[in-house]
C-alpha cells in the first residue's frame, strides 16, 4: 500500500533569521515557531488543498452508520444568500463568510512554491534551486527518473472539451492545478477544473480516475458536486489530461478563517465554532461511510463556508473502504498512525476530523512532528484544561488504537453536539439540554431532604449509595435487541418479581426465545436489577458474563460503577464512571454519576465540578442541583447553594423542596457569623411567603425562621425597623409569634406525644407577662 502525506501548498517564508523554512497552517515547517509577523489573510475566496472552492448547499444526510440515528434534512441550492443554513446545529450562529467575485480569486502569478515539489512517484523532492538559482518547474525526478511538470497546462482563454473557457489558475495541491472557468453551454456559470499534477505520471492518473469513479456516485448537499468529467489534449505532449468539473462559489476556508482569527487576534478559533464546524460535516462523511468509501485527507483546508453554509471539497483522494492496491493520500499531521499498515478506515476518517478540532482550536508547534500522533499534555493548554469534555472528545478521537476511537461519524457528531451545549452554557449560564438517545432521564431525585413538618429543620444530607444506584439515570435498551420487548414487559413488575423473571430469561426456561436468553441486554437489566437489590455478588458474576459476550460495551462499565457503589468501594466506581465518560464526552449521565461517586469518595472540588456542569447545562437533572448544594455548603459558600436551589424550576416535582433547602440554608449562619444575618431573614421570609406549603409546612418553616431571628435578638444584634413575616423587629414580638407558630403546630401534629413537645416548646419561649 503506497501512502502520500503532502502539506497544502500555500507558504509563505518564515522571516526569521536564518530560517529557511515556510509557514504551514501559521508555523513554519522547519523551526516549528510562529512567523515573525502575522500573515495577512487574502480578501479573496480560498482554495485549499488540491480540491475546488465550492458553492454552497447545506444540509445533514443520514449517515447510514452506527448505532445512533442522526436526522436528514434537505437544503436548497443556490448561491447560499437565499436560506440559512444549520451551521451551528442550531446552538450558536456562525458568522457568515461572504461570496465574492469569483475573478478575484485568480493567482496572479501561478507558481509551485519550491518546498512543495515532491515527486509523484517516490515523494523525492525536486525542483528545487541551487547555489542561489531557481529550480526548474519541469524536470525528472534525480531519485526515481519519473518526469515531473508543475507548470500550468491551461491559461486564460483556453476553451476545454469545447464548452470550458478558462479564467486562470486557482491553486495547486497535492494533485495538481485547479482551474476557474466558464461554462459556455450554461448561461457562462463559473466551474472549476480539476486536472493532474502530471499527465504522465501514473499514479496521479489513477487517482484522478478513482476520483471521476466516486464523484459520479456521490451527492450530497455538504459535498461539493461534480458536473462533468472531460479530456484535454496537453498543449506539449498532445497527450489528453483529465479534467474533472465542478461547481464553484467563493467562501474562505476553515484553514483561512483560522488564519485571518490569528492575524486580527493572536487566537485560535473558539471551541464552540469549531464544534458547529465538526458537527455539520460529520454527516458528510457518514454518507461517503454508508456507501463504502472514506475521505482520507480530512484537515481544515478541504472545508469551505460560504455564508452560512459548509461544504466538504477535495475529493482526490477518496477510495473504496475495501481497495487494497490505490495508493493512499493524506497530509501528515492530520493521518492516522495505522493508514501505513492496516490501511484508511471509518476510524482513520473520524482520526483526522479530530486531528483537525485541535489544529483549528489552540496553538501546538510540532503537531506534525513531536505531536504528530499523540495531543501535547493537556495543562498546558488552557483550551483544554477548561472545557474537560472537549479533551475527552479529543483523546478518543485520535485514540492510536482505531478500536477506542468513535464507531462512526453519527456517533461522533452526536457527542460533540453534546459538549457544544456544554461549551455554550458553562460561557454564558444559560441551560442547553438535549435529547439524549443513550440514557434514561434520573429514575428519581437523588439526595433531596423531606419537608415534613415534624423534621427538625434537618440539613442536607449526603445520599447512600443504595439512593445512588437507585435514581440514576438508565442506559436506553436498543430497541432493535431481540430482548427490547420482553424488558419493556416487566417495567411494572416488583424487584423481586422482575429479578426472578430476568433471571428465568437468562437461563431460557419457561419457554424464553433463545434470542431473549442471549441478549446482552437481558444479562444488563438483571445486572441492574441485582445491583438495586444489593446482591452485589450475583450482580457481579452476571456482568463478567456480558464482558466475555461483549468486552467492549461501554455500559459494563456504567453498571460495574454502580455495583462499585453498592460495594462501598466509591474510588473505583468513580474510576469506572470516569471510563464511561471517555467514550461519551458528551452525556450528562456519567457527569451526574462521577459527581456523586466523587461526592461519597470525599472529593467535593471535584464533585462539585461535575454537578455544576450538569445543572448549568440541563435543569432536568435535580439531582445535580441538590449534589451541588451540599458542595457549596461544605465549601462555605452558602450564597452559592442558594442559587442552586432557587434554579429548580416550578415544574419540577423537588421544586418545594428546594425551596425549603434554600430558605434553610439562608437561616444557617454564615461562614464566620453566629448568628444570620438581617438580610438573608427577610429574603428567608419573602421566598417563604412565595411557596405554597400545606398549613403544617408553613407553620414549620415560619417557626424556624423566628427561632433564627430570636437566636439574631439573644446575641444583642439588632433587626432593623422592617417587619418580618408582618411581626415587629423586637424580641417581645418575635416570641409571641414564635409562640404562636409552636401552637399552632400542635394543633395540626398527628399524635399526642407531638402535641405535647410542641405546647411545651411554646410555653418555653412565650415572653414574661405580669398576668
């Protein structure tokens, strides 16, 4: 298998001091370092690697890979000016980059920078100058003999194939020149013409060839289109050169908007865009996947956006997933380490989109050296280090073994959809839930306190682990198991009902299918079920029975954190959580479940990290707003627990609950204080009388808070002139009023021995009277 790995072919020099070098996607290929000054970014639409620049239609296809399902959507053609395209998953907008004339993309002076020659055949350098000359443009190859021509074979006014008249040159890359036309037969649309680095070179001709074969059966609105396939004779040899046609409509691409953010900012692009970029070209490749060929030169030059509009281009070096014998094109820092021995892949496709995420988002000078195949230490990147999921992405993206990367590119794009709406809201605080097709929501509201009347104004408490286990949130069986009928069957059954039906199915009696008795999905809802009933031995041996059918199924590791919990071993069920979240970056479930694992393991800055994300992200999530709470509480941040609690909405059913925790916290004096403070006593009050509680409820939470506010009155404080709760600030009112809470209570109390407590809680506190 012969593989070719060329950078793009527009360079510039580095400028510093004996440096002979060029600058490749803004380093310099030699001294890996920045230029000296920032490069200016051409006003012009882009032309990128060897592909076209394109037109624009948008749109997402279905993949038609992987297990998850993506949507399919159709876009309208056209010049992009007329419809707005879903760049930016309709998350964030992108901002547009404006069509302009095509005339104004045309190479003044179209030459082959000296750095970029390399023979076809062998990839020996050639062309280059000596001893201060220039190198020559023609020639053959010293290395393997093969002729070698980076001279343009068309200039303006040449008429190809009868019908084509040429503007001028475009670009050259690693296939050769890319012309912009006229098509004479269609009104004079502009086209572009795609030819051969050198028409005798053999295996330039069969790439070309390979290309007119897919191009013919691709279409798809985020790829460029092919309108026709001709033949020009070479004005030297006579002999024909293959020209491949193809729309055209100027946009930069992510390559140049790269560079023109460096040179305006000194900034890579923001982490959230380049996601919207990722998220809207995946489908593009799932729709080359589902129909047995890969991309294989994926990197940010062979994507356009024009307006609001993507559009994938530079289709040289697509092959058949199956071809065993073309030779293999890519651009080295973005190619997978495997493409050598075992050849392009689904995996080696999803390696270079990710590849590309970390050359669009920060700066790492040696990315196609020292860090060609691995990330450099996330600490050192600030990127990183701030958005953990978007590293997570990242790691199992570029993963070196094409087994741990993502499975395919809906799989991929629906990740990522999820750590944008991670990105976006942890910058702006506003909540970006979602859908999620892997999970279940939370079975139930993990660590939320009763607001019974008789609880003594009792705190908020850490959950066990058998609270844990319970309400997390489930894997969704896949429908499409065998077993999906039976499981959905024993959702009303008891736990000791439904592990004695599992357990039955399991073992094929009572007449089980034996499809049923073999799904995986039947081994993991007893899995589940056992771990519930804390038969963690049983639960344990049914899990290694799923690894020896499925080792790689990620949920062996969801439910062996839950049985890790179960156990009382939080450590490694934090180990095992942190495992699922390596392989779904960008799920909330295993964010909620490192939270409170990390919670029971002691690390609350950590636990407090991850339930801050996942209830900035999503309100559904209670849990997480009640976990990040007791976080804030045990950081002495009250302030902060407050706002947690106070973010549950109305809808929710923890919506009093958390109400009442907030009022609760706001009564508990402050880091430093032994007494509460004036102002949280009448925010206590006035979010108090907000609530609609049962009379015993109100009652309760009034005479707590009296009892604070007498608390404030013994210690000498004072309260101020305002009212609280309608009772005068002095102490002689707080007590009659407290008092009268205490009785009422005990006429509302469901048994004697209560009644009694409370009446004397009131006689206790009821002021001296001279009566």
């Amino acid at each position: 298998m012969t593989t070719t790995g060329k950078p793009s072919t527009t360079a510039r020099a580095c400028g510093r001091p004996g440096c002979a070098g060029t600058i490749e996607d803004g380093y310099c290929d030699i001294c890996g370092l920045a230029p000296v000054a920032p490069a200016s970014a051409s006003s012009g639409p882009v032309q990128a690697g060897s592909g076209s620049v394109i037109s624009g239609a948008t749109g997402t296809g279905n993949s038609g890979t992987g297990s998850t399902a993506t949507h399919s959507r159709r876009a309208r053609t056209g010049s992009g000016r007329s419809s707005r395209g879903r760049l930016g998953a309709g998350l964030i907008e992108i901002p547009p980059v404006r069509a302009l004339d095509p005339a104004s993309a045309l190479m003044t002076d179209p030459q082959v920078p000296e750095s970029k020659r390399f023979c076809g055949t062998c990839d020996h350098a050639v062309g280059r100058g000596r001893n201060g000359n220039p190198g020559r443009s023609e020639g053959f190859c010293p290395n393997c003999g093969t002729a070698f021509s980076f001279s343009p074979k068309l200039g303006p006014g040449d008429v190809v194939a009868g019908q084509y008249e040429v503007a001028g040159c475009l670009a050259h890359g690693g296939l050769g020149w890319i012309y912009l036309a006229q098509d004479q037969h269609l009104s004079n649309r502009w086209v572009v013409l795609k030819g051969l680095l050198n028409s005798e070179d053999s295996g330039a001709q069969a790439a070309a060839l390979a290309e007119r074969r897919f191009l013919a059966e691709v279409e798809h609105p985020n790829i460029v289109g092919v309108y026709n396939f001709v033949q020009h004779p070479d004005p030297r040899s006579g002999a024909l050169t293959g020209y491949i046609v193809m729309e055209y409509v100027g946009g930069r691409s992510l390559r140049q908007l790269l560079l023109d953010r460096r040179a305006a900012t000194g900034e890579s692009l923001p982490v959230a865009e380049t996601l919207a970029y990722a998220i809207e070209v995946l489908p593009a490749l799932g729709y080359l996947h589902a129909r047995g060929l890969v991309y294989c030169d994926f990197k940010p030059d062979n994507v356009i956006q024009v307006e609001e509009l993507i559009k994938l281009i530079d289709m040289g070096a697509v092959r058949r997933i199956d071809d065993e014998d073309s030779p293999v094109f890519g651009t080295v820092g973005y190619q997978a380490p495997e493409i050598a021995t075992l050849g392009p892949s689904v995996a080696s496709d999803l390696y270079t989109i990710g590849r590309s995420l970390a050359v669009l988002t920060f700066e790492f000078p040696g990315w196609r050296t020292e860090y060609e195949h691995r990330l450099p230490d996330p600490a050192d990147v600030p990127v990183l280090v701030k958005h953990d999921s978007f590293l997570r992405a990242l790691r199992r993206a570029t993963h070196s073994d094409p087994a741990s990367r993502f499975e395919s590119a809906a799989e991929m794009a629906e990740q990522l959809t999820g750590v944008l709406r991670e990105v976006l809201a942890v910058s702006d605080g506003q909540p970006r839930p979602g859908f999620s097709a892997l999970f279940s929501a939370e079975v139930q509201a993990i660590g939320t306190p009763d607001i019974e009347p008789d609880d003594q104004a009792a705190p908020l408490v850490s959950p066990t682990a058998a609270e844990i286990v319970a309400g997390l949130p489930v894997p969704v069986v896949d429908s499409a198991d065998p077993a999906a009928g039976f499981l959905a069957t024993l959702s009303t059954l008891e736990q000791g009902q439904r592990i004695a039906a599992l357990t039955a199915a399991v073992r094929g009696e009572h007449g089980t299918p034996p499809t049923v008795a073999e799904s995986v999905e039947t081994r993991l809802a007893l899995a589940r079920a056992l771990i519930v009933s804390s038969d963690t031995g049983q639960a344990a041996a049914v899990l290694a029975d799923v690894a020896a059918l499925d080792s790689g199924d990620w949920r062996i590791s969801w439910y062996t954190g839950l049985l890790q919990l179960a156990s009382g071993d939080a450590p490694q069920a934090r180990a095992a959580f942190d495992a699922v979240l390596d392989v779904l970056p960008g799920e909330l479930a295993p964010k909620l479940a490192l939270g409170l694992a990390a919670e029971a393991a002691g690390d609350h800055a950590a636990a407090g990290r991850y339930l801050d994300v996942v209830w900035t992200v999503d309100r559904g999530f209670v849990s997480a707003a009640f976990g990040l709470a007791r976080m804030k509480v045990a950081a002495r941040d009250h302030a902060g627990a407050v706002a947690a609690l106070s973010a549950v909405p109305e809808s929710s059913s923890q919506y009093l609950a958390a109400q009442v925790s907030a009022i609760r916290i706001r009564l508990s004096p402050p880091p430093g204080h032994d007494w509460v403070i004036t102002t949280e006593l009448h925010e206590a009050a006035r979010q108090l009388n907000s609530l609609r509680l049962s009379p015993a409820q109100q009652q309760r939470m009034k005479a707590e808070l009296l009892q604070a506010t007498l608390e404030r009155v013994r210690r000498g404080q004072t309260l101020g002139s305002q009212p609280l709760l309608g009772i005068e600030p002095s102490e002689r009112a707080v007590r009659f009023g407290l008092e009268r809470s205490y009785r009422e209570l005990a006429r509302l109390a469901p048994d004697r021995a209560r009644r009694v407590a409370l009446v004397d809680m009131a006689n206790g506190v009821r002021p001296r009277t001279w009566s």
